[in-house]
C-alpha cells in the first residue's frame, strides 16, 4: 500500500524583530532566556539505570517516536558501553520532582534498560564477538556482569523551573543525529499529559485511519509515513487546537505545542475534557465520511484529479463537521454539503487562498474555519449538535 499524498503546506516560522532599541531587546532577551534554563550534570549508574526506568524516568516508547532500534543497534550500543567507550550524554527534563522524561536519548537508554531485564540477546558484535547470542542473565552467570554495571551513562538534567518551552527548543536543537525528530514527535515528548494520550487513541479510531489512508494492520502502518513521523497525532491536535482560531498565539508551530501543554494542564482537574473532546472528534469523522466517503475526504475542491489531501482544508471540515450529529445526515443533505463545498472553492477566493497559501497564519485559519461553518449552518442546519 503506498502512502497518501498530503499537503501540510507548513509556512516556516519567522523571528518577529521588536521595533524598540535592538541592544536593549537582545539584552532583556538573553536574561529572560538564561532565567528560563535550569541545567545541571550527572551521571547515571548502570548498576541502578534498571529501577530508574522503572521508577522514576518515563520512557514511554508507545509515546514517543513510533520507531525503534532494531536489536542489532541495542546490540552496538551495549558494546559501546562494555568497552567503556564515551558515548554522548542523554538529556532529562524533570517533570515533577523526581520524576523525568527523556529529551534525548531514549533510544541509548532502551538500549540499556531492555538488555538489563533480558528482553533481547546480543548479536552482531563486531569487538566482542564472544557475547554474541548472551542475554545479561548469561553474562551474570559467567561474572561478567560488573562490564556493564560499573559503567555511568551521563547525562543533563533540565530542572522543572526550566519552562516547558524551553525544553522543547532542547529537544529540537539536540536532535542532530540519526533521523532527526519532527516537531510533532518533540511536542508529543515535552508536553506529555492525559490530553496528549487521547490523541494517540484517538488516531486509533478506524474511519480516522481510513480517512487519511493509514492501514488498519499493525504490521503495515509502521511503513506508512504518516503514522510513523506522527504526523496523524498532528492532525488531531491541528483539529483541537484551531477550533477558536482567536485563541491562537504566536506562530503556529508554537501555538499547537502551547496548547497541548494547557489542555494536558486542564484535563488534569477535569476529566470531563477529555470525554468531550473524544466524542467531537468522532463525531467529525463519521459525519465526515457519511458526505464524502473515503478517497474524497479532505481534497480540495480545485485539486480532485491529483487526489491529495490536504491538511488546511482538514483543519475546517473536521471543525464544522464536529458540530452535525452524524446519524442525522440524509442523503439530500450529505448531497448539499457537497455542492456547498464545491462552490466555496470555485466562487470564494479568500477561501482558496486560506488552503493554499500562508496557511498557517490565524487570519487563514480563521478565514477557511468561519466559510466551512457557514456552509454547515447553511445545508445541514437541521443536523446540528
């Protein structure tokens, strides 16, 4: 199965220069800057790393980037640390206090962690090819254990006065190495909460997958490019996050990952956010492919012959179609709706122009939002919620 041709249309995000004396600016912001950072260097013992995982640090893998070190890999980097060979710090960023989560380097300390408790046995060794085949239960039986367990793996620590937004530009300059992670793998990592593990269920749900193309099969949707950058958890967190365009802050790129800090925030006090965030969504995808059906859903109206969805248009019609109860919608009606988005992107230019250029400004956002509202109250007012 090929993946679906999206289009993001992502604008880059721009510097805004402040009018006001550049040296004073730059002053203020470098003070501002140094206040924000809470760094401080440790080491951590590979003798205790096994009951730090478990107890303290989150790796949370099903939460992260969704690929992973084949064990060929796992298996090169606890050879790294048996010869004692420096290997690069990893970066922590405290929670709470006593509590982590890895910036950077949640695959070295896997690595280490799923050796450590036997899950894989070591293979490929190019040095030490003797071990080649030994879980870390085989290495204790032949007093070979302290190889690994006298080793420290260094570390730094980005305390909890460090702001959250901080962390993720952390998180983002650090990533320099192997495939570096998208913005969306760096936010879902800073910014976890129970908000942000609805929207991995969410992107669960089998019309969502069908609707972006995704497989339903475990095995094939690691190969497809959008589940694997993650960029489906994106597209539920766009949904949320612009459904009150006047809300937004900033640049887009910051805006998403402000919001899911706060929403993690909310959903902390108030469970009943998250029941009604879940429902809404459902609620925009069924109602989504009862009038459009599958291959239709999200491609715009000037583009039917490439077939590319796109992600702009998504942000409106998962927006306005949140509001129809899905069970309500007729044919007539799924009919209209149809031909009231077609003639929105023949007749309206502001509108064709919030799906393809400067998408990502809010006055775009607001734009393409309010004229998909309108169609919505206009041919399916008798289905609204």
């Amino acid at each position: 199965m090929t993946d679906v041709k999206i289009d993001f249309i992502d604008d880059p995000d721009e510097d805004v220069v402040s009018d006001f004396d550049a040296d004073e600016a730059l002053e203020r912001k470098y003070a501002k800057q140094m206040r924000q950072i809470h760094p401080q260097k440790i080491e951590l013992p590979i003798s205790t790393l096994k009951t730090m995982i478990e107890e303290q640090i989150k790796l949370n893998p099903d939460f992260q980037r969704r690929d992973r070190w084949d064990v060929r890999k796992q298996s090169r980097f606890v050879e790294s640390i048996i010869m004692n060979v420096p290997v690069p710090p990893v970066f922590l960023g405290e929670d709470k206090y006593g509590s982590y989560v890895v910036l950077d380097g949640r695959q070295r300390l896997t690595a280490i962690y799923e050796f450590l408790r036997g899950s894989y046995a070591l293979e490929r060794l190019e040095v030490w090819k003797e071990l080649n085949g030994m879980r870390y239960a085989e290495l204790e039986d032949k007093g070979l254990a302290p190889t690994i367990k006298r080793r420290f793996i260094p570390a730094v620590l980005l305390l909890r006065e460090s702001s959250p937004e901080v962390k993720y530009d952390v998180f983002d300059r650090l990533n320099t190495g192997g495939v570096p992670l998208n913005s969306m793998e760096i936010r879902n990592a800073v910014f976890q909460g129970k908000f942000n593990r609805l929207l991995h269920k969410l992107t669960d749900d089998v019309i969502f997958r069908e609707l972006w193309d995704i497989p339903q099969n475990n095995n094939e949707r690691k190969q497809n490019n959008l589940y694997s950058n993650m960029r489906d958890v994106e597209l539920a967190l766009r949904f949320f996050a612009l459904r009150d365009p006047s809300k937004i802050r900033k640049s887009f790129k910051w805006w998403l990952g402000q919001y899911l800090e706060l929403r993690n925030a909310s959903a902390e006090t108030d469970e009943q956010i998250l029941e009604d965030d879940a429902r809404a969504f459902h609620r925009a995808v069924a109602s989504i492919k009862r009038v459009f059906g599958v291959a239709d859903a999200f491609v715009r109206p000037d583009d039917v012959e490439r077939k590319a969805k796109s992600a702009p248009l998504a942000d409106a019609v998962m927006v306005a179609f949140s509001r129809i109860d899905p069970d309500k919608i007729d044919d007539e009606t799924a009919q209209a709706l149809r031909q009231g988005l077609g003639e929105l992107g023949r007749n309206d230019k502001a509108f064709r122009d919030s799906i393809t250029t400067g998408t990502n400004g809010k006055g775009a956002i607001s734009t393409r939002i309010a004229r998909l509202n309108e169609i919505v109250e206009k041919y399916a007012a008798t289905t609204l919620i």
